[in-house]
C-alpha cells in the first residue's frame, strides 16, 4: 500500500472472534516469527488481499468455482449451465 512520504496510515479498530485454537495458533505463529499478533495479523490480510488482487489498482480478480468451493456448489446446476457456454 502506497501512502504520501511522512504521513502516517489512519487506523482503525477491527474487532473478530475467532476459535480458542485458531488464537493460540495465532499467538505461536506470531512469536515464532518475533513480531506481534497485530503485526502478523495484518501481514496475513496483506498477504491474501495480494493473492485475490490482479494489482493494488485494479478491481478483484474474477471469481471462479475453482476459488471457492462455496460458489461452486452453488454454480454447479443445470439451470446456470447455459452461462458456461457464453
């Protein structure tokens, strides 16, 4: 993420729960690399908004059943097979 030189980012506050497992995951993945969980936490959502992004300027990348297997249980029906072949 670009921001002006000498400008600090604007913070704000995201509030999640999450299992009692996944934390302590959090916690020793965290300490393993020696930084802290925000610091890991926001390098983990960088990370993945990077993987779904075509670029840090463009719309997200089209979606396909390949990326959630959500979608594709839900696209995989005869009624939206006619738009496989548009």
């Amino acid at each position: 993420m670009t921001r002006a030189v000498g400008r600090p980012a604007k913070r704000i506050r995201l509030s999640i729960e999450i299992d009692l497992d996944l934390h302590h995951q959090l916690i020793q993945a965290a300490t393993l690399d020696d930084i802290t969980v925000i610091l890991y936490v926001e390098q983990a959502i960088q990370a993945r908004l990077q993987r779904d992004m075509i670029d840090s300027n463009s719309e997200p990348a089209t979606l396909t059943a390949g990326m959630d297997p959500v979608l594709a249980e839900l696209w995989d029906n005869d009624e939206d097979a006619v738009y496989d072949r548009l």
